[in-house]
C-alpha cells in the first residue's frame, strides 16, 4: 500500500497480512467528505492489487466509527441538477461497495456512532465487529434525503429494516442490532479494533485462493436474488429524490447556511418525539 503519509484523512498501514484502514477525521466524527472517499478507493486499489494483503480492516479513529456522509461539505458545494448529483451519489455508492465486491475478507470494527452512509459502509464488509458503545441507524428521511445504498433490507427483516429507514431510527444499539442480524459480533468497549485485527490475521493464514474464492461463492448467493440490481435501482431512486429535492431537506441546508450545522441537527431533533 501506498506510505500513510500520502493520505490526508486516512491511516493506513499492512501486517501480518492485514491492510488497515482508519478513517481519520475525528475533528469531524470522521464524517465521509469526497476527499476521503476517494482515498478510500486508492487504499482499496492498492489492498487488492497487493499479494501479501490477504484481509482488510476498517475502522475509525477518535470518538466513533462515523456520522455518514459529509452534511457540510454538501452544504458549502450546494449540488444541484441531475448530472453533478449523478457524479456525487455514484462515487458515494460505488465507495460503499468496495467492501462487499471486494474480493478479499473485510472487516469492521465499529466504535460510537456509525450512520448513515458510514452504517451502509459497516454493512457492506462481510463481518462487523462492535463495541457496545457502537451505534447505528439511518437518519436520513428525518432531514429530507434518502438512502444511498440501500443494503439494510438484506441483512434485516423487512419489519426491522423498514422501521429503521421509514421512521429514520440513529440510536439502535450494539446488543439490538446484533438481535437484528446488523453486526457479526459485540464485544466490551475498546475491544472493536482487536477482535476485527485477530480475525483478520487468522484469515490471512489460510489458502488465498480459497479464501476468495468461498467468499465469491457466498456472494453468488445474493446475485442470485438480484442484490446488483435492486442495489441499482434504488440508487436511481435516490438520485430522483436529491435531484428533486425535499422541502426538509432545503429548510435543513438554509438553516444550516444561516446559522450552523449543529442548529440545523437541533431543529431536525425539535420536528420529532422521543421514541
């Protein structure tokens, strides 16, 4: 992999057969601006082009794993028209789905929260490790967008998966979720990390080659049930409803131009009882 000094909102570092990827913006909640996600690729690009990695594991830095997609960032870019969403939402996409097309084992190791986008990420990786501080959900309806990869339903029952994304749910836990099928396993706070690394290690002591190739067996399953595409076509779904856009989601973004992002979040949370 390329030196951990050539990223800029990432550390990245290779032993003992394990590619490790943090996500490094704690400043930010590590929040998923374009800058990472395309660094993300490049740590991907080279984690798979190199012989000696034989698993991968993400993780993040700081307080927590992720808040998602960068909501600052598209405030300050104000996106609009088809085409420039277009380009935003497949490289937020196609960045989601480097972990489960990949054709090495990848893992997460999930601390504090982990939304949004970031969750869809989590679920993308073929295990994911949480601290029972961990906390996921997808927030997005309560704020006027939609979901960018939408994988929940496959890895939950349609009741759970429709009242997290319906009732846009941000506070599920590591012990509800683990019931719910979201994570591989939940272990004591600041144990994430270290689960995910000596599970990685024991993957990369077996035969490569069946490695990856058992995992493409176990991918076939859900090709199979057409994942690709209806993964596409709610993508095109969400792509309508950015291009469009949502009342809630313009009162959000002008609030949060006029004042701040955190008086934005407060007036989302004021819209909503407590559940």
């Amino acid at each position: 992999m390329p030196d951990a000094a050539s990223y800029e909102t990432l550390n990245c570092s290779v032993a003992d057969g394990v590619a490790h990827i943090e996500l490094s913006r704690p400043e930010r909640l590590n929040a998923l601006n374009k800058a990472m996600l395309l660094e993300i690729n490049r740590a991907m690009d080279a984690a798979e082009s190199d012989a000696d990695v034989r698993a991968i594991v993400l993780s993040g830095a700081g307080k927590g794993f992720s808040s998602g997609f960068d909501l600052k960032e598209q405030m300050q870019r104000a996106p609009k028209g088809a085409q420039v969403w277009r380009e935003i939402l497949d490289l937020d996409f196609s960045t989601t789905m480097r972990f489960w097309r990949s054709p090495k084992p990848t893992i997460a190791a999930v601390h504090g929260p982990c939304v949004a986008g970031a969750f869809e990420m989590a679920l993308a990786c073929d295990i994911t490790i949480a601290a029972e501080d961990a906390v996921f959900g997808e927030p997005e309806l309560k704020f006027g967008a939609g979901i960018v990869t939408m994988l929940l339903p496959w890895m939950a029952s349609p009741k759970h998966a429709k009242r997290i994304i319906l009732s846009g749910q941000d506070r599920v836990g590591a012990s509800l979720a683990m019931q719910m099928g979201l994570v591989s396993e939940v272990v004591p706070p600041g144990r994430h990390l270290e689960t995910a690394m000596r599970i990685a290690r024991n993957l990369a002591k077996m035969d490569p080659d069946l490695v990856v190739q058992t995992k493409k067996a176990i991918q076939r399953t859900y090709d199979v049930q057409g994942i690709e595409a209806a993964l596409a076509a709610a993508l095109d779904i969400d792509h309508a409803i950015e291009s469009h856009g949502s009342p809630d989601k313009a009162r959000f973004m002008d609030i949060a131009r006029a004042e701040s992002l955190q008086a934005a979040l407060a007036w989302r949370a004021s819209r909503f009882e407590e559940e």
